[in-house]
C-alpha cells in the first residue's frame, strides 16, 4: 500500500506522540508508525518537574491529575553507608504546581500519550515495523514498513521524524552514532510488593542509594499497587564483564548486599516481576536533522538515568522538532537548517 503525508512519526513512545500530536495540532496530516502494540512494557518510570510544560501543550494535564500515578515531590539520596539525606523538595526551589510530578508505568503513561494523538488527529497504525529509510538524493522522503501478515507498505512525507528509541534507524543507517567513551554503564532492575515506602507526601520520593565503595547506585520509584521500581547501574565492565556469573538475579543479589540503602527496604518484600538489564545504552548522534528528517527523544540519545531525564529529553526534543516542523511546512522549507532550529542547544543543555 501507498501512502502519501506531510509528517510521517516512525516510533510511538512519548517522542513520537509529542512530535506527532503537536504538529496535527496545527491542522497537519500525521502518520505515525509503532511496531508494538501497546500497552507494551519501558523503563522509565520516574519523571521530572520539567515535563510540566510539555504535558500543559499535549493537553495532557487532566489526564495525569485523573489517573493514579503516584504524585512526586522530591528525591532522596543515601549514602554508601547507608545515612539518608534531607529531602529535596521541587517546590521549596521552585512555588509552583509544575513542582508536583508523576511516578508512571510506562505501559500506561505511554499508551495514553498515543491516545490522546490519535485524538489530535494523528493516524496511529500498531503492529508496523520500518524496515527500510528511503532517499532522494541526500533528502531523506519516506520509509517503507510491515506489518504483521508480513505485507509491505510504503510512505511518502515532506519531514520523516524517527522517534524509533534506541533502534536509531536513521542515526545508524546514516553512520551518526557516537558511543560514549566513558559512561559505559548498564543496569540491572526488577520490581517488588509490599516494599518500604514513606507516608504522605515523600510517598513518592525517588530514592538514590549509593553502594559501597560508590560502584554503583540504586534507583527506588514507588509506583501505584504497592509496587517499588528498583534497579542498580554501575559501569559495564564492573556489572557484567568482570563477573564470573552473568545471571540477573545473581547479579542484582551481590549488589543489594552492598547496598545498606535498599537491603532494609526490600527485606520482607515479595518480587513480582523478571529481574531485566541494559547494557551500553551511552550514545548520541553527531547530527539532529538533515534535508527530510529530525532525530527526536532517544533516537538521537541517551546517557545516564541518573538524573531521571530521558522522558522530559523525549517531551522536549518532540516539541522543539515540532515547532521546527510546523513553521518548515508553513513556509516550504524542510531543509535541514529548519528542522533542526533550536534543537542543538537543548541536546547540548542536557547531554554534556
Ligand atoms: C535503565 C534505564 C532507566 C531509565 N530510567 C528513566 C527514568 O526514571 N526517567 C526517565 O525520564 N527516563 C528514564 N530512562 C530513559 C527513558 O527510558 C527513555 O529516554 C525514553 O523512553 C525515550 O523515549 P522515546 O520516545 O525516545 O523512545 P521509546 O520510549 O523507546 O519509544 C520508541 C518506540 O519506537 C518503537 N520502534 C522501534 N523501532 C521501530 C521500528 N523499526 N518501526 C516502528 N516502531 C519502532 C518502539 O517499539 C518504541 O515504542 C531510563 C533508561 C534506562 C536505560
């Protein structure tokens, strides 16, 4: 089949739904491309104040005041020892409702972004995995896809926006990825019921807990249910390289032993989910747009989740590529300088 559109969206996690709905906000046609279908699972599950202001654009503020995420006011830290720190609360530094955000599942946060494009206006097709980019020239003009009976389809847009995460289809088809040298880090993670968690208001504090001799760090993001997000990251090497035993579990053990700050919290907890990982997910592309394309959310890159800024980098790049997008399509300019206005000075903000 063959379709034709102004802005084709490969990739429907929260970079994609943000480009995709902000750009049919000013009348547009959209097709975005998601080869799952959702709810499917992500990490990724604690967001930041930041995120505000996006979420105000997408019209998406109700729907986060109305669901049942966990509300979030602060963070924590504990020390290799195990000492707790003061609570930092968002809104000591900041009076304002933005100070007030969300620990979310990601299935349903992530499904509910993609509700509300398809509200907007934007064609949502599940099951529709992008096999292929396709060129004129420099200018990248479409992409082919498949779905799941295996027929292929083919798609014709004025700006193709990859929003794909780390499958970086067109960072890498386009020799753009740049691993970073140092960081290096992986993760191991898994999720728990019943575990410690603080009443009120630092109900749904992010903890940090640092392991000792500072290998590594635990994150802890109390979700709604009863149920405690709880993953360590520490460089590769030291996590998987240099380890006899490669299995999660055993892996996540050894460093729950080490970790004076989360063995208390889980003790008398019950696992209710596989532990999982990721490894070397430290990169970023030497360019953010060319002639037809512009790199948003994860596609572009991601460091470190220590800071807890992946989904608000993927809300951000979103709307700048958007706005990007729309004043191209306004004025008949999707050259690369257009779309990529804006866009290096976020990614430089965040990533350096
Ligand atoms: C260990 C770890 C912990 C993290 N913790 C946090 C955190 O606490 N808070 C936070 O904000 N961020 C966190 N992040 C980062 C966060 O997960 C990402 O930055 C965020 O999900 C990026 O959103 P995205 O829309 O760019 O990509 P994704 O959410 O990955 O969405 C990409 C979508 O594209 C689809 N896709 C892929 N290939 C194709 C294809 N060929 N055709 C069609 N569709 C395709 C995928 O199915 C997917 O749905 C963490 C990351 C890691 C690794």
């Amino acid at each position: 089949m063959f379709t034709e559109t102004d802005v084709l969206v490969i990739g429907g996690g929260p970079s994609g739904a943000t480009t995709a709905t902000l750009v049919a906000q000013k009348g547009f046609q959209v097709q975005l491309l998601e080869r799952e279908h959702f709810p499917r699972y992500h990490i990724g599950e604690s967001l930041i104040p930041e995120t505000f202001w996006v979420l105000e654009r997408l019209g998406m503020l109700p729907k986060m005041r109305n669901s049942r995420f966990v509300n979030k006011h602060s963070v924590q830290f504990v020390s290799e020892h195990g000492k707790l720190s003061e609570p930092f609360y968002f809104n000591i530094h900041k009076p304002h409702e933005s100070s007030q955000t969300w620990q979310v599942y990601r299935q349903q946060f992530d499904q509910m972004m993609l509700d509300n494009a398809r509200d907007t206006g934007v064609v949502v097709q599940e099951g529709m995995r992008v096999t292929e980019i396709l060129f004129e020239g420099q200018r990248i003009v479409g992409a082919r896809a498949m779905d799941e009976s295996g027929a292929k389809h083919e798609f014709r847009a004025k700006v193709v926006v990859d929003a794909a995460g780390q499958s970086c289809l067109i960072q890498d088809r386009l020799g753009l990825r740049e691993w970073d040298p140092v960081l290096k880090k992986a993760a191991v993670w898994t999720y728990w019921k019943g575990a410690y968690r603080d009443a009120g208001r630092d109900e749904g504090a992010t903890i940090v807990m640092q392991t000792q001799g500072k290998k590594g760090w635990f994150w802890y993001i109390p979700l709604q249910d009863d149920v405690i997000s709880v993953g360590v990251v520490a460089p590769c090497d030291y996590l998987f390289t240099s380890r006899a035993s490669k299995d999660f579990e055993t892996i996540y053990a050894d460093e729950v032993a080490k970790c004076p700050g989360v063995q208390p919290r889980i003790a008398n907890a019950e696992r209710v989910a596989p532990y999982r990982a990721a490894k070397e997910y430290s990169y970023r592309s030497k360019q953010v747009a060319g002639d037809g394309w512009v790199l948003v959310g994860d596609a572009f890159g991601f460091l470190d989740p220590l800071y807890s800024s992946g989904v608000l980098l993927a809300l951000k790049s979103g709307a700048y590529a958007a706005d990007a997008i729309v004043a191209g399509l306004q004025k008949n300019d999707t050259s690369a300088a257009q779309l990529e206005h804006g866009a290096p000075i976020l990614w430089r903000e965040w990533t350096v």
